[in-house]
C-alpha cells in the first residue's frame, strides 16, 4: 500500500467519482482550480513558484496557474516523473500536473493544499503522461486507445516493483508514450506504465491462489472456491451439494453440476458449472473470484 504524508490525510469519505475537487475558504465559498476530473483521482496543473522545507521534514511546493494558486506537499515517498517517464527531482519554476487521490480529505484552507501521489513535470521533450483503465484487451475506458505491450515496456508499481501486464488490468494506471498511430481505437505502445492503484494483500493471497490451484474446462479456469472465497474474507458454509457464501448482508448459493448460482434474492449464471474435483473441495469458474474481489472493493 501507499504510504501517505500523515498531517495531512486522515480517512476516506468518498468513492467511485470525484464530485469537484474544490476547496472551501473560511466563508465555505468553492474556489475552482485548475484541474480535470477522472474516476479516482483527480489534477491541478501549474507552475512551481517556490519550494520550502517544513518542520517535520516534509516540503511544499507554492504552485500558480494564472491568478489562481495552491500548493502541494511532497517527499520520498511522492514519485515525480517529466513527461516522458523518467524520475526527476522538483524544482522551481517547473511546469506539473499533480495526480491526487479523491478518496483523501482536503484542508478547508485557502490557497489549498494538497497530498499528491504522482506528479508530472513537463518538459520540452517528446512524450505524453495520460492517467488511464484498461480492460482484459488493453482498451481504454473511452474506447478509444488500445495499448500494445512488448518486452520493452516497463511496468511497475508506484515503489518501484517490476509488474506483469495483467497487473494493469482494470486498475488506475499512467501510461508514457510518444505517438498514437491514427486509427479508432488509437493504438500506441507505452514506454513505461506505473500502476497506481493495486489490491489488497487479501485480493493478492486469493489471486495468488486462483493461479496456482486450477484447472480448465472448455477453456475456462475453474478455482478453488473456499480457498479463496475466505482470503477475502467470506464465510464458506457446505450444504451438501454446494456451498453458501457470505459476508453481512450478501449472500451465494453455489450448486455443483448447475451454472446458475442465487445472489441474495436474484439469480446469477456461470459460464460453466461448478464441480467437485477433489473431496471437499468445489471449484468454481474465475469470474466467481472477479465478482468477490469487486464486492471486496466497494
């Protein structure tokens, strides 16, 4: 997990979009800043004017764009690529664009302040940073970039772990490129890609599973269900021919040899149906582990 600069952020208030990011002056009046809105982060933009050092060994950078300001925290622990992927030292009089959490509480203060996770600077250099989702096809969320990942494309994590291209699937990601070939979707191959958002070590455990115990059924991973269904935290109660899985108010019933499986009072459908491949032991198709590790996430 992340780590975060402590005077700063305390707990998470909000999911799934961002309702403008806008800070409140002493009289609660929204004051707008430069900024674009994505799902779970959101950006302001402009140019470092000056950088102090703080008492508690942190720094803070003064940031205008035009007549409006703001400012941003930052230290070891904040990475700082230009434009074209390489890690780069702040400085005043850089142009950035900082990627901060929405999910992050911000101070009531005029200029605001915030704690980013990944700041971009921009240079005269050829290359595009753009924040992106991409599906199992490596299609963006817009559909209208499809990426292309080969052996030179660095893929990591925000500490600086090498990561697999499956690691970016459906995660939010920044993707450094030079050209986009013209064609709809548009295609390009990312330089580097730094993943900036990942799972939980429960959600790595069960995956970690799913991967190593399975086998295949018309070309569909079949896993094992109690195994991971209890990494995330579900209770996994055997009914003789199946299982109910649960956790609060959710609930499933799994039946072995039938695709369709109940989900509190509705019903749902796997591709194939889930078996019993060795004594006490239920294996269920992939998307069941999809379909917890979303519930995980909300």
């Amino acid at each position: 997990m992340k780590k975060a600069i402590p005077f700063l952020l305390t707990s998470a208030m909000v999911s799934g979009f961002m309702l403008s990011p806008a800070v409140y002056a002493e009289n609660n009046e929204s004051i707008p800043i430069a900024e674009q809105e994505v799902e779970n982060y959101f950006t302001v933009a402009g140019e470092i004017k000056k950088i102090t050092e703080e008492p508690s060994g942190n720094y803070f950078a003064a940031v205008e764009n035009g007549e409006q300001q703001f400012g941003f925290y930052f230290n070891d622990t904040v990475k700082v690529f230009d434009n074209t992927g390489k890690q780069v030292e702040l400085k005043e009089g850089m142009n950035i664009t900082a990627f901060v959490d929405a999910n992050n509480i911000m101070l009531m203060i005029y200029p605001p302040r915030y704690s980013p996770d990944v700041v971009i600077v921009q240079t005269e250099q050829q290359g595009t940073a753009e924040l992106q989702q991409f599906d199992e096809n490596l299609l963006n969320k817009k559909k209208d970039l499809k990426i292309f990942v080969n052996d030179q494309t660095i893929i990591e994590n925000l500490a600086g772990v090498k990561k697999s291209k499956e690691d970016i699937i459906k995660r939010d990601v920044l993707i450094f490129y030079d050209i986009v070939l013209e064609s709809y979707p548009g295609q390009t191959t990312p330089k580097k890609i730094v993943i900036l958002t990942e799972y939980s070590q429960e959600i790595e455990n069960a995956i970690a599973i799913a991967e190593n115990d399975f086998y295949e059924v018309n070309g569909e991973k079949m896993i094992p269900l109690r195994l991971v269904s209890e990494q995330l935290g579900f209770k996994v109660e055997s009914n003789g021919n199946g299982a109910i899985i649960s956790k609060g108010n959710l609930s499933f019933t799994i039946t072995r040899g039938s695709t369709a499986y109940g989900y509190n009072k509705a019903l749902g459908y796997f591709k194939e149906a889930p078996a019993l491949l060795e004594e006490n032991k239920t294996y269920v198709p992939y998307e069941f582990l999809e379909k917890l590790i979303e519930i995980s996430e909300e």
